[in-house]
C-alpha cells in the first residue's frame, strides 16, 4: 500500500500495488475536495501495466456531488487504443502513446519512470501520453517530459513537465514518486 497526502490542497490517493518484474496491478482510490478550479469528487481506479511495463488497462470511476462516470482505457499489444464510455468503444493510434495520466495521480507519473528506468539512469524522454482529466473523465493525448536531476541509491530526482506545469519530483529506490511539490508527499 502506497499513500499521497496533498501539500497544497486537501486531496488523498491510496493505492494497493501488485508489483512482479515489470508487471504491475493497481487499485486505488483518489479524495480532493473542491478547489477554485475543480469541483469535490472522489475516484477509484483499476490499472495494470504489461511485462514489459507499458501502460495496458485502466477502469476508472468518478464522484461528485451531481453525477457518477466510469470510463475504460486500454492499449492492445499493437498499440491501439481502445476507450470505452459505455456507449461503444472507440478506436485510436493516441499519438503512438505507450502511457496514461491520471490528472491527481502521482501513481501513473511512476509508471514512465519505471519502464524507462530513469530513478537509476539518467535520461531524458518527452513522452505522448494519454491524459484523463478529473473529475469529468475526458481522454485526450498530451506530452510530458521525464528529466533525471539526479540519481541515489534511497532515492532520485526528477523533473517532470506537463503544459505549463514543473516540478522536481523525488522518486524511492524501487522508482515510485515520494513527493511531487507543491501537490503531494507519501505519507
């Protein structure tokens, strides 16, 4: 079981892992109350990774005050995108992304530095990703950049770029954010 507690707003993510090899399976769950930009909700999330640590499922549901969404996101072995809403699935290429992000989540900014290894190599990687947004589960492709600052053997730093987003995030030995400033610390 992994924990995040929010620096600068009141949010929590808790997240049961499964972790062989490369291969990874998540369950967790995200809390974040109202803020000036996005209303109450809470979300949980199904995820699993392929062997060789590439993105391959996601089920997500999200809460609020007003409605309940679910959403499904997975990517075939040829690369396919497939994101069901409950009324058909649809079919895309996503920009050739290998990732998803889940806009709260530290857990799914984990998973790129994992596959690609940078909390013990340094490493540069501008990535397409396949970004779900928070509460309202809309799915769009966007880039984010993975930058090794530094590497440790307790832990590393990385910086992370999303839009016009930056941050140094601290990453243990195993590659699972611990603090991802100003937003969220392990606890």
């Amino acid at each position: 079981m992994m924990t995040w507690q929010g620096i600068d707003s009141a949010r929590l993510e808790s997240v049961r892992l499964l972790v062989a090899d490369n291969r990874l399976r998540a369950s967790g769950r995200l809390i974040a109350a109202a803020t000036t930009d996005t209303e109450a909700y809470s979300a949980s999330y199904e995820a699993a990774t392929d062997q060789y640590g590439g993105f391959h499922r996601l089920l997500i549901r999200a809460t609020t005050a007003e409605e309940e969404r679910q959403i499904s996101v997975n990517r075939t072995e040829d690369g396919t995108w497939l994101v069901d809403r409950g009324q058909g699935t649809e079919r895309s290429a996503c920009g050739g992304a290998l990732e998803v992000d889940v806009a709260g989540s530290v857990l799914f900014n984990s998973l790129p530095i994992r596959r690609l290894g940078l909390h013990r190599e340094s490493g540069r990687h501008e990535l397409p990703v396949v970004y779900v947004s928070l509460p309202d589960l809309s799915v769009r492709v966007s880039q984010q950049t993975y930058t090794t600052v530094s590497v440790g053997d307790e832990s590393s730093v990385i910086t992370y770029t999303h839009e016009a987003f930056t941050t140094d995030m601290t990453v243990d030995s195993t590659g699972f954010v611990t603090e991802c400033p100003p937003l969220v610390r392990r606890v």
